[in-house]
C-alpha cells in the first residue's frame, strides 16, 4: 500500500494479496541510531576524574540531569497557560535586563582582566560590544523592545533548560574534561531521539466543538471513524458499543460478520464507503437498507479525498444487523455521517439523527461518526471573541475564555486561549482552532468555537535538548578556540610567526591606520547627522513614504503598498520595480508613482508598467511586441472596448475560474491588473455630486435622489474593491482605530 496509496487508488485489501517485505519502521531505525551513538561515543569518551574530583563531578551531574527532568516532569503536570512562569511576565522581563546587564560587566571584565591570547581577547570584546548594545536596547528602548507574552513564554523555557544545562556541564566538565561539552551535545541529541520514540506515538489530537455559554466534555478524533451501536433503554445511561474503522475495514474485505461475545448482535458491513454522496432514493437503484432514513435516501460511493485536496470525507455504510441466537437478520440500515454526525460535520448547525433498530425487544440506535471520547472533566466555552483585520472581514486571531471543571472534585480552573497560545489542564493541551457564527432558527446567530485537545506529554523535550546542544557545542568549541588562539599567540602556527615578524616595529602605521579609519567614520556619521534642508516648494516623497496607509487588511507605510501594488500590475520576471520610467526617460519612486496615480496626473498613464506577454492578450489590445513586453495605459486604451467585451463574456459564462483555459486565465488576470490601477486612480477623485440647487418641483427632487444613490453605489463598490485607504477614522487616535477600524480613502471619505 506504500506504492499505491487508498486516496488515490481506491482498495481495501492490499494489492498482489498482501504479498511485499518487511521494511523497517521509524521506531525501529531511531532506536538503531540510538543504539549505535551510544556504542560509539561510550568507546570514545572515558574519565578523566579521580577520587574528590570524581565524586563531585558525579554529583553534580546528577543534580544536572535531575534539573532536566525537573523541568519537563513540571511543564507536562502544570496546569494553565502552557508554559507560562511561575513570576509576573514584567518580572520576567526586569529579569532578563537585568541578566543582560550582568553579563555585559562580567565580558568586559573578563576581557579586561583575564589572562587571555590575543585572538580570544578579541572575541569577548566583541562579544561584551554586542552585550552592551543589546542591553542599551532594552533598558531604553521603551516598549518597542519587549519581548510580547507568548515570547516570554518561550523565553522562560529555554532559560529553565539553560540552567540545568548549566549544571550538568559543569559535571560532565569534571568528569570528561575538554571533551564535557560534546558528551553534552550527544545526550541532548539523544534525549531528542528518546522523547520522540517514547512520546511520538502516544501524541493524541482529538477535536472539541462549543457554542457560547455550552458545556461538554466529549472530544472526537477526525481521523478514525466508528460504527456505534448504542443501547438507549436506561433513561438514565446508554451503552455504547463502539467498533473501530480498521475492524470494519478487514471484516468487510474478507466478506466476515462482526460477531462479538459483548455485542447484543451480529453485524454485517453490506457496503462501506470511505466518503459517500448523499442524494434522494432513485427508483433504479437496488436499495439494500430495510428501514430509517435509507427508504428515503440512497448512499452512493464517492473519490477519497486526502493529502493536498481540502475537501474532507463523509462515510457512509449498509449495515445489516442479525440476531444472535437465530442467525436471521433484522434489519438492514443505512448509515451516513452526514445525518448520524451532522453536528460536528457541520458546527452543530443540524442535530445528529441516529437509526433506530430493536433487538430483542430493547431499543438501539446506530451511527457511524467520528470516534468519540468522554473526559473526566467539563468544558464551559464562558466567551469566544474574533479579531478581524483592519477594514476586513478576515479573521486575524481567535480566543476563547474556558471555564473546566473536574467532575470527580468539582474544582474548577479558567483560562483563555488563543492562536498559538494554548492552556494546559491535566496533561491536556487546549489549542484554539477555529471560529464561527451559527444562524439561529428563531433569528439572531450564537458564536462557535473549535479546539483542538492534544496529549502531548513530551512537548517541553525539544526546548531541553536544544538548549543541552546549544550549551554543549558553545563549551565544545570555545574550548577549541582558546586551543587555538593559545597555539597561536605561542607562534606555534606558521602563519602566526609570519604574521609577528610582519608586524614588528609597524605600530606607528597600526596607530595612523587607525587614526584615518576614525577620521572616516566621524565623516560619514557627521554626514548622515547633519540635518536635511527641504524645498518647500517641492514634495518630500521620503515623507510621504512613510505615510500610513490601510490596505489588504494591514497598516503599511505608502511605499510599502505602492511597491506592493507595483508589483502585482507590472509582475517582474526577477525581484521588484524599483521605479517607473516616465514618456521622456525621466525615474520615479514607487511613491511617487502612487500619488501621481491619485492625483490623475498624465505621465502615469504614459508610463510603461503593465507587463503583456501572452499573444493572446496582446491580441486583444491589438499590441506589437516589445522587447520588454511592457506598455502603458494609453497603449491599452485604444482597443479597451474589445478587451471588456470578452471580460464581460467571461461574467456572463458564470462558470468556475479553475475550469478557464490559458487564454480565460491570462485575459482574467489583466483584468485584475487593470482593476487594480484604476481602483486607485478613482478611489482618490472627486466624487460626481449632484448639485442640489433648487429643486421646484418633485420630479426634479426625485432626479437629485437617484443621483446621489447612484454616487453611493459608485463609492460602496469602490470600498468594496478595497483600495488604498489613506484617510483614518475620525475622533482620537486609539489602537482600535489604526488596527481594527475601518479607514476611508479620499473619495468614499468626501462623500
């Protein structure tokens, strides 16, 4: 099945009766690397300890080793937000400046005060350098510096795996000497190799869907199905018989029965259909299904979607239910996840309808749904909230305020979670997934939410070991280096005795080298110091490129969306357009350009910039090759009637883009190319406003009113076009405004 994969060739026993060979598997070739490090560096590593020196070395490598496992043991128990410290973020914060600030000193001690060769002077200068400027960043640099929580977050991890990466070097330092830091590189290797073989497998992605203000505690998994056979005659419980896909799979393959002890029947999978359509009874079609929704609808076997398609699969099946005691069947039902499942399908917009059946006397119901799982704890969804971007509908981040409770204690733990931002309770990690808002029957709608539940055990094991790897190599090879760097201030390396007998008696060159190299740079820092005189006669378009602008959901600066449209009309073969050449060879920036577009003025529209190089729409245009297949607005607009006759044909065909041949697409997307020009160039005119004037009499006062409504028209489909809007909400300038709220361009804005 490896050659021939189930979503695209359909089967359910393997090909050439099963017959293949044994491949191992990534279990089995891991735990071969593993063993095979292990044997490698165990022969390669040996003490260099003895007596004292050996015992602390011992015992602080175990301390070190206990830390390690501290800290993953405290990141899968701990519930809340995941991996959130036990201190304030702010504190968090303060700390790590102030560890910052602690460090610089200490580079600029060592470098000052230790016995250090001259090469590895110079590292820690440039070291305690980057310190210090990294550190003036954050202690000054305000809240533009800070790290936001979820990075702090992340932070926290890699400094708990610091520390007791720490201590365990300095173990392994004492009991391998030189070679401590590449036994801690092989152990973080191999705790990496370990998590994954232990953890990997037993990682669990289940799926939970809320409505606000609902509890439940009942995850499913997307990607296993079962049939469920549910005895419904306790009013105060049910029974669940559930079977698993694979089982239905391999007795329906070989034609067997599902015949267990536990079960009150036999069951037989008639058909199984891995993702089915659903349609009205036809009266050709050979029904097998006896009772329940199968009288009325007819299940028909559909492609297997999977690995890159979107669209995802709704099984359905013909199931025949048999007595036990008498081998004759009792019914055969028709199942579809589009009617037993509906609620998950589809966001709990429909409830699920199960087939009802009896067997011996007692009422059953059967479903074939998504495996599904009670937990021991229930799931309040308190609030969902939705963040879209700015000006759009487009979703830009989820959250959802939860409230769990234990159903054995009663206790009760509430958190929010969010995009990438997940809360752990119980060994369960909670992730944000998706959002959205169901349409009541009686009216009004109710706001959903998905969440994705993960038991991932081993999720602090990858920060652990990289940091045991980082801490590792960076003693590794610093110890290498200083190696080096005393071999090389000994002359013990031939280039080095050259390179002193070169330098003797040249200081007085070194110190006029460096006295020019000074000179130059107070040249060039005064240069870029010195303030920039403005004509004030004359557009500052470094000005304007920074204006803000509001566009595809976004705050850009200008330049960045005129280079952003720019490079959707010309469509560069390589990189940008970094300007655009006017009728008489005269070069402007793509600001410039933008509010040339704006402001209608006409050397834009003699500018080359819309790149042509299909024949096909050259054709239309009735167009001549260029050497650059570049040309501009007044070339296209002698033979624009033609080309908006055969867009206008496309509209009217009404069919799906995806089934457009090459010459639909291309004639389509200079379509957007067009559009796109001159939604800027409209968006910023002023808009047709009638006059209103007199008005005597009510035709003429009707006339001034379709007017305006056809203006309006004009200026909700140019916002609806989503141009360049430049013109910011009114009142105070707020957070919410220059992110969320809708901003205007010139022309919408003045009407």
């Amino acid at each position: 099945d490896v050659l021939f994969p189930r979503t695209l060739f359909p089967h359910d026993v393997p090909y050439l009766g099963g017959l293949g060979f044994y491949f191992p598997g990534g279990a089995t070739i891991g735990l071969v690397l593993l063993v095979n490090l292990v044997a490698a560096k165990v022969t390669r590593f040996s003490l260099r300890a003895r007596g004292a020196k050996l015992a602390a070395g011992l015992a602080t490598s175990l301390i070190g080793t206990a830390l390690l496992v501290a800290v993953i043991v405290a990141g899968h128990t701990a519930d809340g937000l995941q991996g959130a410290p036990p201190i304030s973020y702010d504190t968090l914060w303060s700390l790590l400046k102030g560890g910052l600030v602690v460090l610089t000193v200490a580079l600029i001690g060592y470098a000052s005060l230790a016995k250090l060769p001259g090469l590895a002077r110079i590292l820690v200068a440039v070291a305690a350098a980057i310190s210090f400027w990294v550190s003036g960043l954050v202690l000054f640099g305000g809240e533009s510096t800070r790290l936001d929580d979820p990075g702090l977050r992340i932070v926290w991890q890699l400094v708990q795996a610091s520390i007791a990466s720490g201590v365990a070097l300095a173990g392994l330092w004492m009991l391998f000497g030189k070679r401590g830091g590449n036994v801690l590189i092989h152990a973080g290797v191999g705790l990496l190799m370990v998590g994954q073989f232990v953890f990997g497998d037993r990682q669990v992605e289940q799926r939970m869907g809320l409505a606000e203000g609902a509890t439940t505690n009942l995850v499913f998994t997307q990607s296993e199905l079962e049939l469920a056979l549910i005895d419904t005659s306790d009013p105060q419980e049910d029974v669940v018989y559930a079977i698993p896909e694979a089982l239905i799979r391999r007795v329906k393959a070989y034609d067997q029965v599902i015949d267990d002890p536990s079960l009150p029947a036999k069951l037989k999978i008639v058909q199984w259909m891995k993702n089915s359509s659903l349609s009205r009874l036809d009266a050709d079609f050979e029904n097998p299904a006896t009772t329940g929704n199968g009288l009325q609808y007819m299940a028909l076997p559909a492609k297997s979607q999977g690995g890159a398609m979107q669209e995802g699969n709704v099984a359905a099946a013909y199931v025949q239910v048999i007595d036990r005691q008498t081998d004759e069947p009792i019914e055969t039902v028709m199942l579809s996840q589009r009617i037993n499942d509906s609620a998950q399908l589809f966001a709990g917009m429909q409830p699920d309808e199960y087939e009802p059946v009896t067997i011996d006397g007692k009422p059953f119901e059967l479903a074939i749904r998504y495996r599904q799982e009670r937990k021991p704890f229930d799931v309040l969804l308190k609030d969902v909230e939705k963040l879209d971007y700015s000006g759009t509908d487009t979703p830009r981040d989820y959250s959802s305020k939860l409230v769990i409770t234990d159903r054995e204690t009663g206790q009760t733990q509430e958190g929010k979670t969010w995009m990438n931002n997940p809360i752990r309770y119980k060994g369960e990690t909670f992730y944000q997934s998706n959002y959205n808002k169901i349409p009541l029957p009686g009216g009004g709608v109710v706001e959903t939410t998905g969440l994705q539940v993960v038991e991932n055990m081993g999720w602090v094991i990858p920060y652990v070991a990289c940091m045991m790897v980082f801490w590792g190599m960076f003693a590794h090879f610093g110890g290498t280096f200083l190696t080096f760097a005393n071999r090389y201030a000994r002359g013990a390396i031939p280039t080095a005795q050259a390179a002193q007998t070169t330098d003797k008696g040249t200081w007085k060159s070194r110190v006029a080298t460096m006295v020019v190299g000074l000179g130059v740079c107070l040249l060039v820092a005064g240069y870029f110091a010195k303030p920039q005189s403005r004509n004030r006669a004359q557009i500052d378009y470094a000005a304007v490129a920074e204006i803000p602008v509001q566009h595809e959901g976004r705050i850009k600066s200008f330049d960045s969306v005129a280079r952003n449209m720019l490079q959707f009309i010309s469509k560069p073969v390589f990189g940008s357009m970094p300007y655009v050449k006017d009728s008489k060879g005269g070069k402007h920036s793509p600001s410039e350009w933008l509010l040339a577009v704006m402001a209608g003025q006409d050397w834009v529209r003699d500018a080359r910039i819309f790149r042509i190089y299909p024949d096909e729409v050259r054709a239309v245009f009735d167009l001549e090759p260029h050497s650059d297949f570049r040309y501009s607005l007044n070339e296209l607009e002698k033979n624009m009637p033609k080309f908006r006759a055969e867009i206008e044909k496309l509209r009217k065909d009404n069919r799906d883009p995806k089934s457009f041949d090459f010459r639909e697409q291309k004639l389509a997307a200079m379509f957007q190319q067009l559009n796109t020009f001159d939604l800027a160039s409209i968006a910023y005119q002023l808009p047709p406003i009638p006059d209103p004037g007199d008005k005597p009499t009510e035709e003429q006062r009707q006339q001034f009113l379709a007017d305006v409504m056809k203006t309006f028209e004009v200026m909700q489909n140019i916002e609806a076009g989503g141009p360049p809007a430049i013109i910011p909400p009114q009142g105070e300038v707020t957070d919410e405004n220059m992110k969320t709220a809708k901003w205007q361009a010139y022309g919408p804005s003045i009407f």
